[in-house]
C-alpha cells in the first residue's frame, strides 16, 4: 500500500493532481495526508477519509511517499527529515542534490506538471534519481498520467526548459488568444462572440495537432501553399518576426525557472 503525504496540499497544483488520483484510486483517501498552515483544506469533500494536518512531521510519519508541492522560496521554512522515505517534488528550479542535501533523501523523483492537471491534459516530464525502486517508478508514472500525458526525461537540467516551455500551461497560447479576440473586437465583432469563436478555434487547432501525424511546421505549410487568406495571415505574423517573439519569451522564462523564488 502506498501512503502519500503531501506537502502543500492545500495550493492548486496539489489539488489539481490529487484529485485525478483520487478519482481513479490510484490513492486511497485513507491513504493520503495533506498539510497546510489552516489545516483545513477545501477541494477534497468528495473524499472525506482524506487526512488533513498543520503538522509536517505527523505527516512525514503516516507516509512513505511524500510530495513537495510548495513554493520554492518556502523550502527555506521546512525542517523535515526524509530519510529512507521516497520524495517526489514539483517544485520549479529546486534540484534534487539541494532537495536531497537538505533532507536527507535519497529515492527522489523531479516533475513539472501544469495547471491543465486537473483537466487530465498536462504533459508531465519527470526524473528521477538512480535509487527510486522501480515500484516507485510504476507508482510515478500511474499518478500522473491520471492527470495527463507523463513523460520521463534523460536529464535533470531538462526541466528548466519544461518549466518554461510547457509549466506554462494555457499561458501562452491564452496571450496569442488575447490579442485575437481584441483583434475581433477593434474589428467589429461582440465581445461575447469574438470570446467564443477563439476559444472553440483554440480547442480545435489543440485537439487536431494532437492527433494528427503531421508537425505544426507541416500545417504551416500546408495552408501557406494554399495562397488564400489564411496564406496572407501567416505571411505578414512571418515577416512580423513572431517565432523572434516567442524565442525571447522562452529564453526569458527559463532563466527566470533557473532562479526560480
């Protein structure tokens, strides 16, 4: 049986992951702990047999799965001894030598999971140390594909640029929607329905691109040899340089996850 604790279980990422988890029972709510400074943590009703606390030892001690799922600025106020106890965290530019240095563990997994969790539609890339059990990585995988598609990566120094590119979640696209729908707007169109129309395009072009073989450079393409206004459209955000755009934003992102605070 797998006893999870979780610290930071009342911030909406932990919600979001847990409550996936929960619903599929890949954890019991008996199983699990959730610390908070209230101890009073909503979002879980369903489940009443879920534990709460404001006492990280307690929990430490009723788990031998424990996840970190704080701010990292906040690690600073945690005195924890995780010794023999297997650690997944997801906090963003928190390395597991730190993690490790600090609380003595050893099996420690490192994710990044997004705020499209709760909608199963995360991508989660993970790594994990040499010493996790390979039970433990069945454990990992299995929690969070319930909240969407995980992946395990070759390297730790991978996860700052996930942190960046896909921690974002709906962030990005949401700043290119936003300048569509003001677009709309300027244009004419209600307010409301420009709302509307590039929400259902989003979730289109999203639901297309991901089950289709070919690549977005590929869709590209195949509308510019069309010649006609979609041509027209994606020729002048070319000349405009947008890819230029989107490389700062990422570059500035994973700097930012580098020093993360």
């Amino acid at each position: 049986m797998t006893h999870l604790g979780v610290i930071g279980g009342g911030g909406w990422l932990a919600g979001a992951l847990l409550r996936p988890v929960l619903t599929d029972r890949i954890i019991k709510p008996a199983d699990l702990v959730l610390s908070s400074r209230s101890g009073n943590i909503s979002g879980f009703e369903a489940w009443p047999g879920v534990h709460m606390t404001t006492d990280n030892a307690i929990l430490v001690d009723a788990s031998d799965v424990i996840l970190l799922s704080i701010r990292p600025a906040d690690i600073e106020a945690l005195e924890l001894d995780l010794r023999g106890r297997f650690v997944i965290s997801v906090m963003a530019g928190v390395t597991v030598e730190e993690i490790s240095d600090r609380f003595g563990a050893q099996r420690i997994v490192r994710a990044m999971p997004n705020a499209c969790a709760e909608q199963r539609l995360s991508f989660t890339p993970w790594f994990a140390t040499q010493d996790v059990r390979r039970s433990e990585l069945d454990f990992v995988r299995r929690f969070f594909a319930a909240s969407g598609r995980e992946h395990v990566i070759s390297g730790e120094y991978e996860l700052d640029y996930f942190t960046a590119l896909t921690g974002s979640g709906a962030a990005f696209p949401a700043l290119m929607a936003d300048a569509m729908i003001r677009h709309a707007i300027e244009s004419g169109i209600d307010p409301d329905t420009a709302d509307i129309a590039v929400r259902q395009l989003f979730l289109g072009a999203a639901t297309q691109m991901a089950g289709i073989a070919q690549t977005p450079a590929d869709i590209v393409e195949l509308f510019m040899e069309y010649r006609g206004t979609t041509a027209a459209g994606l020729s002048a955000m070319v000349e405009a340089d947008l890819a230029h755009a989107v490389f700062r934003g990422l570059t500035a992102a994973r700097r930012k996850a580098q020093r993360a605070d």
